[in-house]
C-alpha cells in the first residue's frame, strides 16, 4: 500500500464511517447470498444501528472495533468481543477491508492487530464464515486458521445460510509474525 497504515481503537465518532463501509463490503460480497432487496435496501441502516447500539453500549474492556487507517481514511475495520461463544475464545467479527484496498495487506493487519488484543484476555481466538464466501475462507486459510465447525444460520435478512468457524488454538500463529 503506498500510504502506510495506522491502527486505533473505534469509538462513538466512528459509527457512519464503519456502517458505511460495513455496508458497501456486504453489497458487493453478499450478492447473491443474501437478497438483492436487503442488500440494495436497508443494509445501511441496519448497520448503522448495529454499530450505534455496539460503539454507545459495548463495554470497551471486553469488545474493541479496530480500524486501519490510511492518511485517515478508514481502510478496513474488525471487531472483536470476548462474550461471544467465549468457550471458543475471543470471537473476531466483521472484518472487512474497503473493496478499492484489498490484496494489500489490510486484512492480515487487522487480523494480528486483533490477537494481540486478545492475548492475556482470551487463550483462542475463533469467527464465523459464510461457506459460500470463497474467498474469505481462501484468506483464513492462509492465515492458518482451522475450520472446526459447520452449521446453518438465519441471516439478516431471513435467509438461511451455511456458515463455518474458523479458530486459532494458539495466537502466536497470529501475532508472532515477520509481515
Ligand atoms: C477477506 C479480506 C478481509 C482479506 O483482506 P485483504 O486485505 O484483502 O487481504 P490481505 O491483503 O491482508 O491478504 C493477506 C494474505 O492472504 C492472501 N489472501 C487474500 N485473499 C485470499 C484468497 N481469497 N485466497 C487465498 N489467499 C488470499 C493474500 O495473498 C496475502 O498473502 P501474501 O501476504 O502471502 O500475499 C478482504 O478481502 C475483505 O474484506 N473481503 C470482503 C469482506 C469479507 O468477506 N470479509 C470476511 C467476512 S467473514
């Protein structure tokens, strides 16, 4: 990436940037698993009050959003919550890098950025993928998770899907890294 990058913790000023971006990668990534009238519709509004209700509410010891930045333009983004399904370790959530920045190393960022958040909080480190998001799981293959666990879901917008969990049994595969 040209511009280097910077990595913080979101807060409540954040909210319309990641619901905007949150959005904009779920109508490109999701067409054609979740339904065009969503995606084409309410996305953003359904973001946004996901991202109110998370940035006003969370308690910020046990959930962090992580945003990269580039020349303070928001990059890419991921949350990550120690309550969710914590028998798994810190759940990782949302992670999603502006479709004009992929390929550039965002994603890996924010992955290591979000086990070095996790260590000393959580002994693992798990998400959850949509089996129809191909390129996704290419990505955590490569970021040398294990899929352990399939099951269906009922998505947003009422559509049923297949999604898979990823998990990191050791964080050092995350944070003990050369790039
Ligand atoms: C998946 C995503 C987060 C990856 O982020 P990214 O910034 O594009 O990926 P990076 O550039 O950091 O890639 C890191 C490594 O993974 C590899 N990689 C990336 N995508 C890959 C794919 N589809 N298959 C195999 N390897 C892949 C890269 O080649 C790179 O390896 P290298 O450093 O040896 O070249 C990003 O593409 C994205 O936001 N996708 C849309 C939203 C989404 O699906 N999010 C996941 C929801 S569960």
């Amino acid at each position: 990436m040209s511009n280097p990058l910077t990595l913080r913790e979101g807060g409540v000023a954040d909210i319309d940037a990641v619901a905007e971006l949150h959005a904009r990668s779920w109508r490109k990534t999701y067409r054609g698993l979740f339904s065009d009238a969503f995606l084409d519709g309410p996305v953003f509004a359904e973001r946004r009050d996901l991202w109110t209700r998370r940035l006003r509410g969370w308690d910020r010891e046990r959930n962090a959003v992580l945003l990269a930045e580039s020349q303070g333009a928001l990059a890419g983004f991921a949350a990550i919550m120690l309550d969710t399904e914590p028998e798994w370790g810190a759940r990782l959530d949302n992670l999603h890098v502006d479709p004009d920045g992929q390929g550039r190393g965002v994603g890996r960022l924010l992955m290591q950025a979000a086990g070095r958040w996790t260590v000393g909080k959580a002994p693992r480190l798990h998400l959850m993928v949509f089996d129809g998001n191909a390129a996704a799981r290419g990505f955590y293959d490569e970021m040398q998770g294990e899929c352990v666990e399939r099951r269906d879901v009922t998505v947003e917008d009422g559509t049923r899907l297949v999604e898979l969990r990823y998990l990191w049994r050791d964080l050092k595969v995350l944070t003990n890294t050369r790039r």
